[in-house]
C-alpha cells in the first residue's frame, strides 16, 4: 500500500480508548476508514499487527499507521469566503463562520481550501496536500481573518513567524458573566482531556499555551429561548501569544466565562447563536510580509450575527 506513515505515542488522554476511534482522532479519517486500516493490517501498536479495531490503548505505547494517499481535494467556486488582501505571495482571507477551513474527521467538501483551490489553482504546490497554503486555521464556527501562503517560500517564512510569535493575533470574544479584572492573562497548558479525548482541556501534561484578554465592555444581553432573559456578559479583547487548539476557547473557560455559544466548553447560552456558531471572531491579524519583510496589518469588523447579539445592528 503506498502512502505515508504516522507514527505516535499513545498519550494519557487515549489511554483504554478504542484503537479505531484513536486512529480516527490523531490522523483526522473518518471511523470507518480508521476500521478499514486496521482490518488491512495498516494499523500496529509496538511494532505488532492489531488483531482488533476495538482493542483498547495503552498510554505509552507505539502506535503507526499507513495512511492511505490524501484524496486530492476537488475545487470548488462555490465556497464563500472574501479576500482582504492578495499578492504573489500572500492571501488574507476573511472567513465566514460554518466554513471548515480543511478537510478532516471525515469532513471533505465545502471547505476553505476547495474555496481556495478554484480561485488559487497555485496553491496545491504549497504544504500538505489537505491544507494547501494553510499555516494557521480557525475553527467553523468562529470568524475572521486568516493568513494563506501561495508559494512554499511564503508558507516557510510565514510558519517560522508563528512558532517564534511574532505574528499578531487578536480576537474579540463575548463570555458569559461580568469578568472582574480589566486585563488578565491565561497561562497554562492545553492537552487533550482525559476524560473526553475528542475536547481539549487545560492540563500538566498539555503543551504550552498563553493566552491575554482586555474587557472591552461590560453589558447585559437578552438570552433564554426566546431572548427575554438579561445575563451578563463580557465583550473582551483576546491575544494569543501560542495557537493551540481551541486555545482561547478552553483558557476562557477554564477562569469560569466560556465562551457565549461554546456548547462544548460550556458556554450553552440557548440559542441566541445559530447551533454551531461561537462569539469569537478573529479582528486583526498583523505580521511581517513573507518576502519584502514589511510589517502589515488587517482588520475585519464583528460580523451581522454577533453585532445583533450586543444589541447593534
């Protein structure tokens, strides 16, 4: 079988998780694909073949896998999304929420980098293959700003400027409850949890994350399942200093104000969003030109759907 092979020790976090649903979540195919794998004998765990897709893991052991060829993403002009800013180098998209940015876990049309590809047929010779250009991403439901490289030099220059973090990013973010101090900062790891290894969670053994926030204002807005019940409510300021997954979203509620929306990390609000949809949107985005070196920086405004939240039309 040709291919690549992913190799990884199992974490804490997978530990008695069944070996189809591990291979599925580390490597991003689907669960059936991930069954498939390991009834070929394309999965092994300490160098042995697996006997069983429900076999559990065990923490500490190897694991390998020969993932089969990415399938070749199709473009597609149908996706919406605006562009900000464009040159031979560089692509600063502003992404509308409910677009996955790449494919993965089984989530293959409709995404950003289709979007892209039919606009951008040069970026399928930058990157991976299944995030062409792609150097950071958003999650579906939050919006805003994102940087795509449209030549490999670019993509290298451009990823060396996040892991050093010299790249700006801020986002504006409304959280349940009246957070007390003006400013703050969130420092602390972020790993998958223990107990749901599909969420990530703040823990010892996590990778670290930082995180700053500045009120912008405190307010009440209507919430309840038909709006008619005020709770407070926070707009704040969001900066990140490392980009883990789901970084803002987990660090915000690990101080006790999810992230209004964030059914997953505890930000249930009854639906003042569409289902899906998180108050977090990516309003600037600053960072150093891949080839001449220039500083620049990008705005983009709260989209309708949030404005309509804090009472703005």
């Amino acid at each position: 079988m040709s291919g690549r092979t992913f190799v990884a020790t199992v974490p804490e976090s997978l530990s008695g998780v069944r070996i189809d649903r591990a291979v599925a979540l580390l490597t991003g195919v689907s669960r059936s694909t991930a069954a498939a794998l390991v009834a070929g004998g394309q999965v092994l765990l300490d160098g042995g073949p697996v006997a069983s897709r429900s076999r559990p893991l065990a923490a500490g052991a190897v694991l390998s896998v020969e993932l089969p060829e990415p399938v070749a993403i199709v473009p597609d002009r149908s996706v919406a999304f605006s562009v900000v800013f464009e040159d031979e180098a560089l692509v600063i998209v502003d992404k509308p929420p409910g677009v996955i940015v790449h494919p993965g876990a089984g989530r293959r049309d409709g995404t950003l980098v289709a979007g892209l590809l039919a606009r951008y047929p040069d970026l399928a010779e930058v990157g991976d293959p299944t995030r062409p250009g792609v150097v950071h991403r958003l999650d579906r439901g939050t919006s805003g700003l994102l940087a795509v490289a449209r030549t490999p030099e670019a993509h290298a220059a451009l990823g060396a400027q996040l892991r050093a973090r010299t790249a700006g990013r801020r986002y504006v973010a409304l959280v349940t409850g009246h957070v007390a101090s003006d400013r703050g900062v969130v420092d602390a790891p972020i790993g998958r949890s223990d107990r749901m290894p599909t969420r990530m969670a703040v823990s010892v053994t996590g990778r670290p994350a930082r995180t700053t926030y500045e009120v912008l204002r405190r307010l009440d807005v209507l919430m309840g399942e038909q709006g008619a019940v005020e709770a407070p409510a926070t707009l704040l300021a969001c900066s990140l200093e490392t980009g883990r997954t789901h970084q803002i979203r987990v660090h915000l509620s690990a101080i006790g104000h999810p992230v209004v929306g964030d059914d997953r990390y505890g930000g249930t609000t009854r639906r003042i969003l569409r289902p899906g949809r998180v108050f977090l949107h990516a309003a600037e985005l600053s960072l150093d030109h891949p080839v001449s070196g220039e500083r620049m920086s990008w705005t983009s405004e709260l989209p309708t759907d949030l404005r309509l939240v804090l009472g703005r039309d």
